[in-house]
C-alpha cells in the first residue's frame, strides 16, 4: 500500500507555469530599469527566484512516499523519496494499527503502528478521512488470517 500526497502538477507542467509567471515580473524589472529605476530589476530577480524555489519544494515534498508491505509474517513499513529513507518492520502477530485522536479538535489525527515498544506514524499527507478509511484497512489486512 503506498500512501502519498495529492499533487496536481508534475515538474515538467510547473515549468511551463513557472517560465508563464516569471515573464511579468522579468519584463516588469527591465522597463523600470529602462525609465532609470534599477533596483526594481533585482526585486524583480528575487521575486522570480523564490518563486521557482517554492514550487520546487512543493514538487519535491509532494515525492514523499510511504509504502506499507504485509506478508505473511511481517509487516515493514518504508519511507523515502525514491529510495527508502528509513524501514521498520515487525512480526505480524505482534503489530497494532491505531488510529490516535488529537489532544485539540482542531488537530489532525495520527495512525501509528506500534509493536516491541517501537512506534510508526504514517499518512501525515492524508486528510482525517482517508486517514480514518487507511486504518481500517489496515487493522482488517493484519488480522485476516493467512
């Protein structure tokens, strides 16, 4: 099972979108800096700057996969972008999936794994409902007999 966020552009159709929004304020810099007013050309830089900057971080933290694998005897969980990050994983009898309500309503909730003292937070990118939706899933997986 692999749990990831919603993106709605991919990297190649954000450029298109990305070299869109930087014409304005580009063309903006070089006719202030024709009537002589040159520090807006390096503004103008800046703001086209942290804007391909923001929308590659967007685009690289939307990479972020967990993937959840139940065999017969064990459940491992991965994280990573491309590769895993880090890995965990458990006999399959002794694995719990909860799903842990916030201290304040306006918190999110958190699905956990827990087993041998060790606990696992996954789906930090799902809404509470589909989070609700993965734990149920998730419990009846690992308590369907083999």
């Amino acid at each position: 099972m692999v749990i990831q966020p919603t993106r709605a552009l991919n990297w190649r159709q954000a450029k298109r979108w990305l070299y869109l929004f930087s014409v304005i304020p580009t063309i903006n810099g070089v006719l202030m800096f024709a009537y002589g007013v040159p520090l807006v050309l390096p503004f103008a830089g800046l703001e086209v700057a942290f804007l391909w900057l923001a929308f590659y971080w967007v685009i690289r933290t939307g990479q972020w996969r967990e993937v959840v694998r139940i065999s017969d005897s064990t459940v491992t969980i991965e994280k990573g972008f491309n590769q895993p990050i880090e890995s965990h994983s458990w006999p399959r009898p002794w694995v719990h999936v909860a799903l842990q309500r916030a201290r304040h309503q306006w918190y999110p909730s958190s699905l956990v794994f827990f087993a041998h003292g060790r606990t696992v937070q996954v789906g930090d990118c799902l809404t509470d409902g589909e989070r609700r939706e993965l734990a149920a899933a998730l419990i009846n997986a690992i308590k369907k007999t083999i």
